[in-house]
C-alpha cells in the first residue's frame, strides 16, 4: 500500500506543477486537513478539498508556482517529500524558491493530511522517523 502513497503523491506534485490543479485536487481526500508552516499569514489549518483547490489557484496566479520533488521517503501511511517551490515574485524578474517538507497522511489511496516543515528531520520526526 505504501508505494501506492508514493505513487499518488507523485500524480498530486506532477499534476499540480503542469497547471491541472483540479487532478491535483483529485488525490485529496474530500476532507482533506493541510497544515501549512505556522509563520505563514493564514497557517490554517485548512480544511476540505474545495479550499485546498482555492489556495492552489491563487499560488499559481500570483506566483506561477510549481514544485520539484527532491525525493519521496515511503513511510507507510505517510510519504515524506522535500521539495523545492520555484515561481515568480510579482511584479518582478526575481524568481522565488522556497523550500519546503511536506508529509502526507493517506487513508483509501487520497491524501487525508498534509503538513509543511523547513527542515527534513522536522518532517522525519513528525513521522514517527529519524534521519
């Protein structure tokens, strides 16, 4: 089951990154919860697909935002993947890149939780792992 967590997760970054964010919405569960990191503006969490579809529209208009998977660390029930957002600061030639760890919970082959960290141990840790 847990490649198969991979494998979703794979779908949900490639799907989101070539613009197709209602296939990236897809891989959530309708009740998804997703826990952004705690110095954003509006940390959430944030509940349910709908609102998960919202949030993603907006970071590719404003930002044209899109994700490199730097791994995929297969942790059963959960997935663990650094990745590295890249897009554009409005406004500007500047090009953003933040990076980032996500983790995310599956039940019956959807993402059912997602939380961000700065760092992979933070994420490892989350996971019930160590590096």
């Amino acid at each position: 089951m847990s490649q198969e967590n991979v494998e979703v997760l794979k779908a949900a970054f490639e799907a989101y990154s070539r613009g197709d964010l209602d296939a990236w919405a897809a891989t959530a569960d309708p009740d998804i919860e997703w826990h952004v990191l705690p110095e954003a503006t509006d940390p959430g969490p944030h509940r349910g697909r709908q609102v998960i579809l919202e949030r993603g529209k907006l970071w590719r208009q404003r930002f044209g935002l899109r994700a490199e998977v730097l791994e995929y660390i297969d942790a059963g029930d959960y997935v663990i993947a650094p990745v590295r957002l890249r897009g554009q600061v409005p406004g500007s030639d500047d090009e953003l890149a933040l990076d980032e760890v996500y983790v995310s919970k599956f039940r019956n082959g959807k993402i059912v939780e997602l939380r961000e960290y700065r760092t992979k141990a933070e994420a490892l840790e989350a996971a019930g792992l160590s590096e």
